[in-house]
C-alpha cells in the first residue's frame, strides 16, 4: 500500500551563491532608470527593508535569512530521511530552460533516467561565487525513475488532466533549476552529490503570460510600459490544485512511498510590478500562509490567475500543485514556517505534511 509524505522548501537561487551577493536582484533593479528615484531610496523603504539593507547592502542580513533557510531545509531532509521514499515527486517551475519558443506546456513530466546535472550553471549566469567554494563546472548525478513516471503520466491522462512528458532534456541549457536546486538544497552539506532518492520532476508554467515575454526572468519598466506582448496565460491556480489530486490519486493506487514536494519560494519581488520590483507581496503570501496553516484550502482554490500575477506569486502554483494533493489524501500540515524579507526577492515558506 502506498504511503505519502508532503513536502514544501525553496529552490532559491541566491542561496547556492556567496551572502555578498544574495541582495544582488535588488541591486540590479535600483539600476532601472524608469523606477522613480525617491523609491530608490533605502531611508523612505518599510523598516524591515532598512535594517536588512543596513550599512552592508545586505550581507549581514544574507547571512541570517541563510541560516534560516539552512533550518528548515534540514528539517524537510531529517523528515525525508525518516520516511525513506523509493522516489520523490517535485513540482516546479520551468524559467525559460526546458521549454521555450518552440513549445510550452502547461505541465510536463520529466520521465529522464538518471541525469548528470550543471550544479551552479545560473550562478555562472548571473556571475555569483557558489557559497561551498566548488568549482563553477562542478556536476552530480540527479537519479530518475522512468517507469514510475510513465505510468503516473497515464494515471493523471486517464484521469483527465492533461499533461505532456519527455524523455530527455534540451541540448545546449541547463537543466531547470528548480529541480537542481531542490537536491542540492536537500543535500546543502554535499551541494547535491551524495542526495539518495529518485527524482521524478513535474514542471509547471508558472511564468505564463510572462515566460517568453520576459524570459523568466526580469523585466525593465521601459519595455513594461511600452507595453508587453505578453504570452498566453499558464494553467490556472485551480487547475494546479485538480493536477496534485489526480497525482495523489495516481500515488495513493500504487505500492510506493513516495514524497511529494512543492519548490518554489512565494511571492518575487522582480515580478511585483505594483511595488517597483522592489519588495514582495507580503500580505498576499501572509494570507495563503494563514490559511494553509488553518487547513482552509477553499481559499486557496478561489485564488485567480490575476491575483497570482498581480502579487508576483508565479511560481507558487507549484504549491498549489501540492495543497491539491494533500487535500486529496488528507494529509495533515505537521509543522511550517514563513521566513520573510524585504530585499532578498522573496519570503519563502517550508512545510511539512504526514
């Protein structure tokens, strides 16, 4: 009989990079022309966003949200370990890496044997030191699990929710990084050489209307205000959440112990466009944090597409993926945390659901 263990981290970037650099997409959106100078000014920001910044740009601030992080990334591993599953299940977000002009679906599971993966291959991108001091080239092996993910792809079909598959990654990127982040973070002390379980990645179009639009990534006021052409829109928040049951579902039929993970930190700054890309949406993150920890998962189902990108919560679609399948299986949230910030692109949240 199957048995499930839920689980909700960060793939966070800038934490695989050194605390000097952590602040650095705040630092490149205070270059942008086109956002008003007097909102550049870290004396009129919220007085958290002053005593992060403080008289380091950051750093110190870095260190900190760092072991927080550290913290409950541990706790995600000691629950992993003590469960011990035969594969692990992770819906994230695909940044403009897997898919990109010539086809973006709303969801696809990777169905790859093992993968040799680029540890630090962003970093590079965005020219940050890794914070273990590993060469930049440094790669590890990422284990897959095929069949089960063939047959979880024929369940969910059946089922009625669409889903696209592959069988091998694009030639000339790096393999996305929510799922490199994820076991790397799961295996920090080893930067992701020595994680155990078979990972089986479920991408999700968070980025939608914005993912060829912006690259997934960041966008200059200039080009927003001369107006986007923006991309059709991603699978809606509910369509998220009817996935995760139809894959909890799929799971809850087999004879597997199998984790379920949600990667993806909440609200970004750099896709706020109201606050200037200069904060998160906290109050729009605090508000699903509230109910999730209430088990209220109605709110979660009457979130709209539009509420998801007018707070910058893109790629927290990926726990909308996870909140379905809890909710599907009755699993109840043991323990979580919010970890907020001001300048560090975005709070991020860790759960864990038994």
């Amino acid at each position: 009989m199957a048995e499930v263990l839920g689980l909700g981290l960060t793939h966070y970037p800038m934490l695989a990079g050194a605390d000097t650099h952590m602040a650095n997409l705040l630092k490149t959106t205070l270059k942008d022309p086109d956002i008003p100078a007097d909102r550049k000014v870290p004396a009129g920001w919220p007085e958290l966003a002053q005593q992060e910044w403080g008289d380091d740009e950051g750093t110190a601030a870095a260190a900190r949200h760092r072991a927080r992080l550290r913290a409950g990334l541990d706790r995600c591993r000691e629950a992993l370990d003590e469960f011990q599953p035969d594969v692990v299940v992770v819906w994230g977000d695909d940044q403009y890496e897997n898919f990109r002009e010539e086809i973006i679906p709303s969801f696809c599971v990777l169905a790859y044997d093992d993968t040799e993966v680029d540890a630090f291959a962003v970093l590079r991108l965005l020219k940050v030191p890794n914070a273990w001091g590993l060469p930049d080239d440094m790669t590890f092996t990422m284990r897959g699990l095929p069949d089960f993910a063939k047959s979880l792809v024929g369940d969910v079909i059946t089922d009625g929710v669409d889903v696209a598959y592959s069988y091998e990654q694009r030639k000339g990127i790096h393999f996305p990084h929510a799922f490199a982040n994820t076991q790397i973070f799961l295996d920090y002390d080893n930067a992701g050489r020595e994680f155990p379980y078979p990972i089986v990645p479920v991408a999700v179009n968070c980025y939608g209307e914005h993912v060829i639009a912006r690259h997934g990534g960041i966008a200059r006021f200039a080009d927003i205000q001369a107006g986007e052409k923006l991309d059709p829109p991603g699978p809606t928040p509910l369509r998220c959440f009817e996935l995760g049951r139809a894959i909890a579902r799929s799971v809850r039929a087999g004879d597997k112990r199998v984790a379920l993970v949600a990667s993806s930190s909440w609200s970004h700054a750099f896709l706020n466009d109201k606050d200037w890309h200069l904060r998160p949406d906290t109050e729009s993150d605090r508000r699903l944090y509230d109910a999730m920890v209430a088990g209220d998962h109605d709110t979660w189902t009457k979130v709209t597409s539009r509420e998801v990108i007018d707070a910058g919560q893109h790629e927290m679609l990926n726990w909308f993926c996870l909140l379905g399948a809890m909710s599907e299986l009755g699993l109840e949230l043991q323990w979580s945390d919010f970890v907020q910030t001001e300048i560090l692109n975005s709070n991020k949240a860790f759960a864990i659901f038994r």
